[in-house]
C-alpha cells in the first residue's frame, strides 16, 4: 500500500516541482492544476492512509481551491507550501517501509488484490511494473478499474486496410506503408516536419507545421513500419497525397514480426481501439496492458442494476460490456462517438452508458429526499426597498427577467430553503435578477453574500449592485486580497455586527475567520468555477441561507433539470433591447488576412470605439508546441511601436498584481486606453460597452464555450461589433469545427450544447468542481435519451424502496462515487 501511496504523491509533486522550477520560470505553463490536484488528492484519500497522512492531503487539497483565481504570488506560496507537505508523508512513507519490508510473501501479495479493483495499484497488473504506472497516472490512471473504465476514444475497423492507391481525398482513412523520407522541409512561408511513406501502391505523406523535431525524428525513422489514420487531403500544389498533423493517438508503429500477421488479434485483423495516449507509452501497449486487465479482472465488476431494469431496456451485464466496448465482438460495429444512432445502436456502449446515468440519478433521487426534509428562512414579500428601485429603473425588463424574478420571490417566501440556478447566455441581465433576491434578503433584516471567481469579476458586481442601490441607506463592502490588513479587520467586525447588510468578493466570503452577523442569502456566480466544498462553506455561515447560483453557461433546461436533480432553473432566454448581435468572422494567420483586421482596428478606433485583442499566452514558451503561439507581453509592444503607435494600448494579464490591473481595467473603462491586450482574465466581468471590436489570435487553442465567454465582452452597447478569430492552419478536426460554430451562431444555448457534444460533460460542466460525477462514457446531450431512461427508472426504484433496503450493493456503490456530493446534499 506503501508503493500506491508514493504514486499517487509523486504525481501530486511532480507538476509542482516542474511550476517553481528556475524560480517559478514554469508556472504560466501549469494549466488545470487546480483540478488535477484535486483528483489526485481524491485517489490519494481513497488509499488507506494514516490520519496524519489524511489531514495533510486534505491541507493541500483546500489550499488549491480557488488557485487559478488567486495572484501568482499566492500561487507560488501555495505550490511551495504543498511541496513541503509533500516532503512530510514521504518521509512517513519511508519509515512505513522499512516495516513492509518485513512483511511474509504472503502478505506482500494480499496486497496487490485489495478485492476492490478500485483499490488495487495498476503497478500489480502483468506488463505495467513501476515505471509504467507512474506514465500511466499522467492520465489519471491509478487502478485496475482506471485502466478498466480507460475507453477507447474511437475505433479503426482494421479489417481491411486499405492500400495507398485506393485512398480518397476528403474522406479518414486507415493505411499501412514504411517510412522511406523523413525531415525538415522548409516551404515558401514556413518550415514543416514530413514523413513519407509506401506500400509499393503509392506514397503518402504525414506533414506537421508544429512539431517536436527531436521527438518525430527519433520516432519515425526511414526504415519504420507504420498504421495510421486521418483526413486525407491532396497537396494542391502538385497533388500528391497527404495527412497532415496526425494525433499521437493515431499513428503507430508495426512491430516488424506483426506485418501482415494474422495471430496478432489485439491489434490486427479486427476494429481496433484507439486510446487517448501521454508522452512514453504507445497505443500497442496500450491496448495489451487493457487486454490483461480484462482477462484477469474484469470478472470483479459488478453490475448493480437490478435485473428488472436491465431487464426492460435490453440490456448486457456491465462485465460483458465493458469487454465489448474496448474489443468489440464480430457482431458489433465500428461505433462514431459523435453520432448519437452510432452510440446508442451498440449494446456495449448503451449498457454502460444507462448503469452511469442511473447510479447518478439513484444519487440525486436521495439528494432531493434530503433537501426536502429541510426548512429554511421564509422571507417576506417584496417590499417598499424593492419597490423603490424596481418602479424606478431606467431600462425595461425582459419579460424572461420578469418571470425569473418572480421564481425567486416565490421560493425566498416559502418555508423551504431555495436551491435554484439561473441561467442566461452572455449580457442577458442575469446580475439585476440577483440583485432582485438581495433586495429581498436586506429588507427582511438579513445579510446577502455575493461570491464571483475573480476579483475583476467581484469588482464588476460591487459597481453594479452600488449603482443600482445608491438612493437606498445600505452599507456594501467589497473583499479583496489587495485590501490592507487594517482594512479587512473593520470589514469583518462590521459584518459581523450587521453594520454591513450586502458583501461582496471571491474565496475571501469564505475564509474561516469571518463571521456573518445573519447570512440569509448567497449568490454564487459562475458556479461551476467553485468547488462544491466551497459553496458549502458559504451556506455553513448561516442558518440555512438561501442559494441562488449564477451561470453564463447555459444547457437546455430539461437537461438541467435532469443533471441538477431538485435544483430549480430559472432560465433567461431573452436578451434585453439594445444589445447588438457580434458578428463573426475567422481569418487564417497570412500577412494579406493580419493587414486588414488591422485596418479594421484602425476602422473602428478612428470611429470612437475600443479594442481588445487577445492572446493564448503571457510571454514566450519554452514548450516546443507552445512556439509558434503570439505572446501579449511581446505584442503588447510590438503593436504600440510598429502597428498603432498612434493609439494608447493597455496590457492586462493573470500576473499582474491585482491594483495594477484594477488601474489598466479603469483607464480602458474610462477610454483612455484604445486598445487593450489582454489574456482571458478578461473572459468574465469586463463591461465597456464602447468596446466594439475583439480579435482572439490563435483562436484553435481555446475552448468553445471561453471563446463565447470573450465575444460576450463586446457589442454590449449601441454600436455594431465583430468578433475576428484568427487562426493557424494547423488546427484539429474539433477546432475547426468549434470555430465554426461560433460563426454560425451567437445563442449561448447552441454554443454550450456544441461543446458538450464536442467535448464531453467533464470539461463543459467542471465536473471536478462542480461536483456532478466524472462519466467514463456517457455524454449528456448526445445520450440525452438513455439518461431519462435511468432518470425514470431509478425515481420509481427509490419510490418502492425509498432507503434502497433491497439493494444494499447498489446504495453503497452510489455512495462510493457520490459520497461528497451527498454529504453536501444542499450544495448544488
């Protein structure tokens, strides 16, 4: 157990010690630490560690909350904290060691089957070892049921290969041949990497514009047997065949004594599955690695679904389908992950995706059980404050707005405590509904708690909620970090004598140190950027305060309502009269193309207007994939001296200290500051309704639902907007296609049910955040169907058996993968 638990600490220690490398040279590079952390914290809780070894792992776990809001001075004390915890259950593990030792053989290979394969190291599985296993947990994979529920991510049908000669343009291919060209090509306009390869038919070359030189060379040498699969395209240029940038998931190598092998029945001569890959391990090793577990582990799953139900949907044992989806049998077919008829027509992929959907919705059906057997505050009607501002405001309500508004009042005036989500795409005017409920809370005596992922953000509600409320005798006060320590100690006892009726702020709304004299209310915005822990806290600073959670993200409200369980939605559907459509255009990287957005800044700043042009990064990557992406440091000068030196141009940035771009955001507010080059700190909470113009530079490397969340920044007042969206030629099939949308579409709604099909819930939804249970497989829109399904079956299973007595295996399973999450039943 020693083994398992150093790594699972190694990989928590190995990306902060790669951070704070050359005095903290790497921490720009670090992305999604705060989520990675906190999985690898929950692997390293669920081994069975000393209580001191708990509490360490639970210190580090709470000090990465809310890390990517926090300064990269907190971040760097953070990580160095961290590491020093680290260094403590190390040497703890040490000296246990010493005692494993010693251990009889007998007991040494007790554990390497704990009887939960949840529980048992992947390091005791034939063909992994050590070394391995730590490639491995890069993706998260720790045990024998990670390497289990490790799916493949498509499928290539290797029945019949075909040859060079037949393939066609335009359509993905799988072809064999050996390397017979490999280097460094320079073009008119670039250098590009290029392999060629033959099978006697033909040639075919595998072109990359961003490339690894060391790695591709010492990887692809003349000589080298090949299968791999892609887009094919014909070169216009002299029209020879060609992929260009194959994933590393999709370009394999043949082991010289499998061509053309017919035993080889893993990898050849059936559909073959195409896993998800990280840097040391390859897909044939992959593949075999899967294939011992399954031979000798996969009769330890268990399938908890009563028979009844199985039963009624057609459906095969979890054990069976979890054997089909990564081999499938000669009666499956090649399976499309993006086609919803492709999915749902395989009985694997169906099986498995309903026992998902199910467990999760056995999971809220409990939820609900417990929220309901709560009571909370019942506060009054609306009252003369309401009034006061909501008959006197200078702008009309929508009627979404209206009837949202409404939802609230009637849940904040019953007995039960309000749990509801409101949702609205980008500018739908989502802060005055919250400001609606606030009202409410403060007439009644209560206190209002208003919680924004960042400090611009939490900045841009208390300017708000002030403007709106600056005829009315109610005290607010905004906490940030960049107050001094004089300052947030009056803060403090003012809220909690009562002196201060509304606050507003970031993680600090949640510190242990403040009090609350009578927290009756608390508004949650972008909710799935805090923790479910978190949110908790939040409400354990009242007596059951009433919740109104916030999202810019919205999903389909029958979806919603399925995937919260008893969250109420409140949905604003409507945007309010005046906010102009952003029109938007992608443009590819080319001298010609760079020209004229460039006029078109000039364009719009001649008229009045301001400008954000936004970049993937601060400064320059050393991360050879990272090299052709534009900086904002460098550009932010390049453009002042070369582009626009007759424009004033602002940069703001994650690093910056929070008064430095607390300054950069005024002036741009105030419009001494033209053009403004930015990273995404300015995806949320920026509104300057004169800015009319954004550029995202290298645009294919940001999500779909960030890339909306940027555009929502313009065409926020009366004049017309573009968003231009300038991309490189090397993009993925996915980035093409989420760029794409974006130029079809401004409704938040098709945006995020787009991403969730193209990305799955984990990303879109923040499911390790949020948390909604991590789906091995099942997707939320695309298996929409299967989940109301499991959604009616396990509400009338709870019905008949409300404590779920029958079925104890079933009711500790579903508290196994919700156990957090049902502890925390009142947190969304």
């Amino acid at each position: 157990m020693n083994a398992e638990i150093k790594d699972v600490i190694d990989a928590i220690e190995k990306p902060l010690l790669f951070a704070r490398r050359n005095d903290f040279r790497n921490l720009p590079k670090i992305k999604g630490l705060e989520i990675l952390i906190k999985d690898l914290s929950s692997k390293a809780l669920a081994l069975k560690l000393t209580k001191e070894q708990s509490v360490t792992v639970n210190q580090i776990r709470s000090a990465f909350s809310g890390y990517d809001s926090k300064s990269s001075d907190d971040q760097k004390n953070v990580i160095n904290q961290s590491v020093e915890s680290l260094k403590i259950i190390k040497g703890s593990i040490v000296k246990a060691g010493s005692a494993e030792e010693s251990a009889s053989q007998e007991s040494k290979d007790a554990i390497r089957y704990t009887g939960r394969i949840s529980e048992t190291s992947i390091r005791y599985l034939k063909g992994v070892g050590p070394v391995l296993s730590k490639i491995l947990s890069r993706k998260g994979v720790m045990s024998i049921k990670d390497i289990l529920y490790y799916f493949p991510r498509r499928y290539e049908d290797r029945r019949d290969v075909k040859r060079i000669s037949q393939l066609m343009p335009g359509k993905v291919e799988t072809v064999t041949g050996k390397v017979i060209l490999a280097g460094k090509v320079r073009t008119k306009t670039r250098r590009i990497y290029q392999i060629v390869i033959s099978d006697g038919t033909g040639t075919l070359s595998v072109i990359w514009f961003q490339f690894n030189e060391k790695y591709l060379s010492s990887t692809y040498k003349r000589g080298v047997d090949l299968i791999l699969s892609g887009l094919i395209n014909r070169n216009s240029y002299d029209g020879s065949l060609q992929i260009i940038h194959p994933k590393p998931e999709d370009i394999e190598i043949i082991e010289e004594e499998n061509i053309g092998s017919t035993n080889d029945s893993v990898n050849f001569n059936r559909i073959v599955p195409i896993y998800p890959l990280t840097e040391g391990i390859q897909q044939r090793r992959v593949r075999n690695i899967i294939k011992n577990a399954i031979d000798s582990y996969s009769g330890k799953i268990v399938d908890y679904i009563p028979k009844p139900y199985n039963e009624k949907r057609n459906l095969i044992q979890l054990e069976e389908a979890v054997k089909r989806i990564h081999f499938p049998d000669e009666s499956d077919g090649v399976v499309d992950f993006l086609d919803r008829r492709s999915v749902i027509q395989s009985l694997p992929h169906r099986s498995f995706i309903y026992n998902e959907f199910f467990l999760m919705e056995i999971g809220l059906s409990l939820r609900k059980t417990e929220i309901a057997s709560k009571n909370g505050i019942m506060f009054k009607s609306p009252g003369e404050l309401y009034k006061s501002v909501f008959e006197h405001l200078p702008f009309d309500l929508t009627n979404a707005q209206r009837g949202a508004i409404d939802e609230i009042s009637k849940d904040m005036c019953s007995e039960k405590t309000m749990n509801r989500l409101l949702q609205g795409d980008v500018g739908s005017g989502k802060t005055i509904v919250a400001i609606s409920a606030i009202l409410n809370a403060v007439e009644d005596g209560y206190q209002a708690a208003m919680m924004a992922p960042t400090e611009i953000l939490a900045e841009q509600h208390s300017k708000s909620v002030a403007g709106i409320l600056r005829e009315l005798d109610i005290k607010i006060v905004l906490l940030k970090s960049s107050i001094s320590n004089k300052e947030k100690k009056l803060a403090y006892e003012k809220i909690k004598s009562g002196e201060v009726q509304i606050i507003i702020g970031t993680h600090a709304l949640i510190q242990e140190e403040l009090e609350y004299h009578n927290l009756g209310l608390a508004v949650i915005d972008e909710q799935h950027r805090f923790g479910v822990i978190q949110r908790a806290v939040l409400r354990e600073k009242g007596k059951q305060p009433d919740i109104l959670i916030m999202s810019a993200t919205p999903i389909p409200r029958t979806l919603a309502m399925t995937v919260y369980g008893d969250l109420d939605v409140s949905t604003l559907d409507e945007m309010p009269p005046g906010r102009k459509k952003v029109e938007t255009k992608i443009f590819f990287d080319t001298k010609k193309s760079r020209a004229k957005v460039y006029d078109l800044i000039d364009k719009k700043v001649k008229e009045g207007r301001q400008a954000y042009i936004v970049y993937p990064l601060i400064e320059e990557s050393e991360n050879d994939s990272f090299k052709d992406l534009k900086f904002a440091t460098k550009m932010a000068v390049e453009l002042q001296n070369e582009v626009f030196p007759e424009y004033r141009i602002g940069l703001l940035h994650g690093k910056m200290k929070n008064d430095e771009k607390e300054n950069v955001m005024n002036q741009f507010v105030k419009g001494q500051i033209d053009i403004l080059v930015s990273t995404t700190v300015i995806e949320v909470g920026v509104d300057v309704p004169n800015a009319s113009i954004m550029v995202v530079e290298n645009s294919e490397r940001f999500g779909l639902t960030q890339l909306h969340q940027l555009r929502g920044r313009i065409g926020r007042g009366k004049h017309d907007a573009v968003c231009i969206l300038l991309t490189g030629f090397a993009k993925s099939e996915v980035a093409d296609k989420r760029l794409s949308i974006l130029e079809k579409t401004s409704s938040g709604f098709k945006v995020a049910e787009a991403d969730l099909m193209l990305r799955g819930p984990g990303d879109f939804l923040g499911t390790s955040q949020s948390g909604i249970p991590q789906f091995y497989l099942a997707n939320l829109i695309r298996d929409f169907e299967l989940l109301k399904y499991a959604r009616d079956d396990a509400f009338e299973l709870t019905k008949s058996d409300p404590g779920l007595s029958s079925f104890p295996g079933l009711l500790k399973e579903v508290y196994n993968k919700w156990g957090e999450f049902l502890h925390l039943a009142t947190i969304s």
